[in-house]
C-alpha cells in the first residue's frame, strides 16, 4: 500500500486512525467472515471457524484460539486435523491452497481483491 494512501487514513493532529466507510467496512467483514470491530480479549474457549484446504469440499473446522499444547489457531505451532479428510494442516498448508486459488483466479482473468 503506498504511503499516501496509509497517511490519508490517519488524522493528522491526533495520530488515530479515520474511520473506516461502510463500504470498506462491508468488504472486510465479507471477505473475512467476522465483524470489523473485533473483540478486544479473546476468552481460552473461543474457537474460530475455518475451512480444510486439503478437501475439494471443504467442511469448516472448528479450531480453538489458544491450545495448552501450542497448536492453536494463533500461536505459532498451529496445526489441526480435518474430522472428513482426516488429514492434518498447518497455516503454511493454507497459505498454499489460498496461493493456488488466487493463480487460478487470476489465470480466468478473474479479478482479485486487494491486488
């Protein structure tokens, strides 16, 4: 993102960021599938809900944010075993199956949001 257009979207005088159009505001919560004004603390049972790259049809996996162990969603040894495929996955595994979908996308002619 160039500078000009970071710069643009903080007041200038207090440093805090502008808030954001409804528009910009829809496309996030559509294209994320949460709500923009996300929760400050996240409780220990939170789970978030995501889908496993390795199915053609991919069911949506129920993963927990925190994991005593270290496999939760957001910390750094994430990994999770779809209930269908029963196959295991890591972020890494999904940042490929985003990668592929994104060039098949783009090889349509397809166009792809924030590029």
């Amino acid at each position: 993102m160039p500078v000009t257009l970071i710069a643009s979207l903080i007041e200038p005088k207090s440093l805090e960021p502008y808030e954001p159009s409804q528009p910009r505001v829809h496309n996030f919560e559509s294209l994320a599938g949460m709500p923009f004004n996300h929760p400050v603390e996240t409780p220990l049972s939170e789970t978030v809900s995501i889908a496993c790259p390795r199915c053609l049809d991919p069911p949506r996996v129920s993963v927990p944010w925190w994991k005593s162990d270290g496999t939760g969603f957001a910390q750094g040894g994430f990994k999770v075993a779809c209930a269908v495929c029963k196959k295991s996955f890591t972020k890494e595994t999904m940042g490929v199956k985003r990668f592929c979908n994104e060039l098949a996308l783009r090889r349509s002619g397809t166009s792809i949001a924030f590029s």
